[in-house]
C-alpha cells in the first residue's frame, strides 16, 4: 500500500483551503514546529486530513487522553476507510505500581489488568508500520515509553510462504521463541496449536486465525480463518508472524542484558547496606534475581520494561 485515499463528504470551506495550502507548504519546507488555530467545530480534523492526504507520509498524532484519541481515531477513520488508521494506547484497565511502607514493613506488589483487544490494536499498530506507508497512528502519550528495539521485533518475525521448505517443528520452535504458547484446546491470541499436518495459529495483532497447511516439510496453503466457524476468510500466498509480545531480545543479547542488571543489582544492594537498609536490599535482590531467571528462560518477565535499558544494549 502506498497513497493516503481521503474520502471525504464534503470540500474544504472558509479559511480551511488557505490553512491546509499553508500546513502544506510548511510541511514541505520541513518548518518544525506550527499550529493550526480554530474553535471547537471549526473542522480542525478534516484540515489535518487533508494535510496528510497531500503529504502522503506515516502520520503520528498524539492526544493528551485515551477518550480524545479514541474520537480522532474513529474520524480519521471515516476520511481513510482504505487506510490504515491504528489506535496505540495504554493497555492497562488498572494499574497499581509497586510500593513499599516502611512503617508496617508492607510490600505491595505490582498489580495490574491489561486489555486484550488495547493490546491487539496496538500490536496491529507496530505491524501496520513494519508492512505499509500508508498508516496513521493515533496515540496518547502514553506512548513515548519504550517498546523494545523496532529492528529486533522485526527481525525476530517468522516469513512464510508457500511451497517453502521447513520443517513443522522448526516453525513450532520459532513461534516458542517469540513469545507464543502452545495450547491445543483454547486458541486465541499469541497462541498456536498443532492438529496433523495443520498449524493454526492466534497472531497477537488481529483476531482472525492464521491456517498453515503442511505437506511433508513444505508449506501448502496459508490461510485466513474464521475463529468460530473455521471458514477460509483469505488465502495467502505468504506473510510474517510477527512476536507476541513487544519486548523481543535475541538470545546473545538477553545474556549480556543479565550481566549488566547483575551489575546494577551490585551496586544498589551496595548502597543499601551502607544505609542500613537490609530488608530493602533483601527484597530487591529475591525480585531481581526472580527476574533474571525468568528472562534467562523464557525472554520475559512481569515488568519486563524495567530492564528496557539494559535489553537494548544501552
């Protein structure tokens, strides 16, 4: 996909032909910073559909709320129905960090409760990216916080194609090592399950159900299906399986990773003792020395995003 397609009901009026030819031209001249002025009402979104239909660039437009996002996504929906208009918000229903009350001795853990469908839309966000230009990403700000490295996620996804040689229990190890758990009697997302010479497979970005059909150790058919009815909704010729989680370290980096949490650990449980702070030290090294082993297993754990530094190579 290349070219933004605006289908609007209705043309440019008032002062909006000069604010979109304006925007434009700053735009082109690569001017960083401008606003676009007007009351509630006066057609802002479409001036900036407008906008982006005639730049023709990944568009990313922030909101200071999810309800805000929410309403820009659904009408810029509207002017790109053949566009791919992504939501990237927070994925969490509630949320309670950590905490610590020296008084009582208390230790809170972290708590919280992820959205699945949040969590789909934002995966189909990052796939929209890596496969078209013509994507617009309408987010809280929320999402300046790190995901992981792009080019790690990318290279971490599984290519498959038709009449491609490969073995099916190589493929089920490569779905294992991004993220995906095998369960044969509930498939849904970041899921998969082997029936025969069938592989179906939940991807974390959509809610359809991906059909690879083996023959031997050829590929045969890959399909769209249905999750209920188990009907073919596309037949593919090949895509990408791309990781079910956003966090995704390949495994001679994960090693380096836990060195160096190793070593920042060290330093703090230092720190602590020095201060006096024993059961503090204590349960900072039980919960990161928990964490490490989980990362050394399976490439994730809990609050992953803590080590975000770390896993980067940063």
């Amino acid at each position: 996909m290349g070219d933004f397609n605006i289908q609007a009901p209705f043309e440019p009026m008032g002062d909006q032909p000069r604010a979109i030819a304006g925007l434009t031209q700053f735009l082109k001249d690569q001017t960083r910073y401008q606003t676009l002025l007007g009351a509630t009402g006066t057609g802002k979104t479409h001036t900036i559909a407008r906008v982006i239909d005639q730049i023709g660039k990944p568009t990313l437009v922030l909101a200071h709320n999810k309800t805000l996002a929410a309403q820009l996504c659904n009408e810029l929906r509207e002017f790109f129905p053949d566009n791919a208009v992504e939501y990237f918000i927070s994925y969490y229903d509630y949320y309670q960090p950590e905490a610590y009350i020296p008084v009582t001795d208390t230790y809170i853990a972290k708590t919280a409760s992820i959205n699945d469908e949040i969590d789909m839309l934002r995966h189909s966000a990052t796939r929209s990216l890596f496969e078209r230009r013509d994507v617009i990403v309408v987010a809280s700000i929320s999402c300046i916080y790190g995901l992981g490295i792009p080019s790690e996620y990318l290279k971490a996804s599984i290519p498959l194609q038709v009449g491609m040689e490969i073995n099916q229990r190589q493929v089920l190890r490569d779905l294992a090592s991004i993220q995906y758990e095998r369960n044969d009697l509930d498939l849904g997302r970041g899921r998969f399950r082997v029936k025969g010479d069938v592989l179906e497979i939940g991807p974390a970005y959509e809610d359809r159900i991906i059909r690879v059909e083996f023959f031997g150790d050829e590929i045969d058919a890959i399909r769209y299906v249905d999750p209920i009815t188990g009907a073919t909704l596309q037949s593919m010729e090949g895509l990408n399986i791309y990781p079910a989680k956003h966090f995704v370290t390949p495994e001679e980096r994960v090693e380096a990773a836990c060195q160096a949490i190793q070593e920042e650990l060290k330093q703090r449980l230092e720190e602590l003792e020095k201060e006096g702070k024993l059961l503090e030290a204590q349960r900072l090294e039980q919960r990161t020395r928990y964490d490490l082993e989980m990362i050394r297993e399976v490439g994730y754990c809990n609050g992953v995003e803590n080590y975000a530094r770390h896993l980067a190579g940063r």
